[in-house]
C-alpha cells in the first residue's frame, strides 16, 4: 500500500500566528521574482532620479520618481500581510 504525504492546511510560526502554505508553488515563486525585480527597479530608479536632480533635469527627475513610486508600490503589495499585523 503506497503511503502519501499530506501537507498541512496551515504551518505554526514563532509568534504564534498561523501562515498559510503557499497553494501554488509556481504563483509563489513568480511573486518573489516580481519582487526582486521591484527591489532592483527601485534602486535603479533611485540612483538615476538623485543623479538626475544634480545634473538638473527636472523632467528626467520626476519620470524616475514615478519608476521608483512603482517599483515601491509593487514591493509594498507583496508584503502587505506582514505589514498589516
């Protein structure tokens, strides 16, 4: 008789709450790399919006802050459950 392993609905975590495992493991793993990509993209975008402001071109500047808003919302969706504890 083949035995099969089941995962549990939910993992304990330290501080007592309950995180729930990740359904899919395809989804999981295209939401880190969407962060990655975010948190690149924000320091990208950063140091080019900085280098823009001293070099003083204003329209430049402020299309980089938007790129930085962007990647910054982005990064923010994706830890949003952690933040709102």
């Amino acid at each position: 008789m083949a035995s099969s392993t089941v995962l549990p609905a939910a993992l304990p975590t330290r501080g007592g709450d309950v995180q729930r495992a990740p359904t899919n493991r395809r989804h999981a793993q295209r939401a880190r790399k969407l962060n990655r990509v975010a948190k690149a993209g924000m320091l990208l975008s950063l140091a080019a919006s900085l280098a823009f402001a001293a070099g003083g071109k204003r329209r430049a500047h402020v299309v980089s802050g938007g790129v930085f808003v962007a990647c910054l919302g982005l990064h923010l969706w994706h830890h949003r459950n952690r933040m709102m504890r």
